[in-house]
C-alpha cells in the first residue's frame, strides 16, 4: 500500500520571487498549485501576483478549460507525472506525508490546503498562502530577475 495524497483540496508549491529591478525593486512571487484528482488526473493552475492582491486559489481555478489534465500514476510514495502538453518528460513528485509533496523537477516542498480552509475565506490579507509562507522578503525563495 503506497502512501496517501489527499483529494479534498490541493498542494501549494514554494513560491519563486520575480524581482523588477528595472522598475522600482519591487518583487512579485509566482506559484503553482497542484489539484489532485481521484481518477489519476492532476490539474495544475498557476498565479503571477503583487503580494497585495496575493489570493488563494479557488476551485474555479481548476475548472477552466487552462488548467490541463495531466495522467499520474501514485507509486509507493512516488507520483509519476506522465509527459503532456505541459511537460515534455515525466518526472516525479514524492509524497513525504499526505500533507506534503516534494517536486523533484522544480526542487520544492508542497504543503496541502484543504477547500474548507478557502472556502468562505476572501480576504486576501488572511490568505492561506501567506500563512504557510509570509512573511516575504527578498531573496526568502528562489529569485528570478527581470
């Protein structure tokens, strides 16, 4: 029996900081969210955003036509991600407990956010995203500059 992911929510990946050098230093993060689907599917949708309008990612979210299905196979504590549009090679995440995900091929931890824990929250100052990865500062994540 392989280790378990959990279906009731999705797995956030360690932001990457996008530093605007040229336009004031002010930085803007970008993440990836993985929605697991009980079908041996995964849908991945991403957001690019200034941390005052950093929100949550909802289930609508996942539910545009943008957000590809992408085949996974769960084995052992491995989930192989079948290459697609997306990705040319598969590659693998590796499930360190069911509330944590490690991507081999970006190099970073996933930490699961349940719905109940979005739903009924739009306050994008109290945020989930913030909780598990605030405060930022420069250089707190891996820095891409433009």
């Amino acid at each position: 029996m392989g280790m378990m992911i959990r279906f009731d929510g999705y797995y956030l990946e360690e932001p990457t900081e996008v530093h605007h050098g040229r336009s004031g230093g002010e930085s803007s993060y970008s993440f990836n969210a993985f929605c697991f689907m009980s079908d041996g599917f995964l849908k991945i949708s991403s957001k690019h955003e200034l941390l005052d309008d950093l929100g949550d990612f909802v289930k609508k979210d996942f539910e545009s036509d943008t957000s590809d299905k992408i085949e996974v196979e769960v084995k052992g504590n491995k989930i192989l991600v079948k290459p697609s549009g997306q990705f040319e090679n598969e590659f693998s995440l590796e499930i360190i407990d069911h509330e944590t995900v490690f991507n081999t091929l970006s190099k970073k931890k996933m930490y699961f956010v349940p719905w109940t824990e979005i739903d009924g929250n739009p306050e994008r100052s109290n945020a989930v995203m913030h909780k598990l990865f605030g405060p930022f500062y420069h250089n707190k994540y891996k820095v891409f500059y433009e």
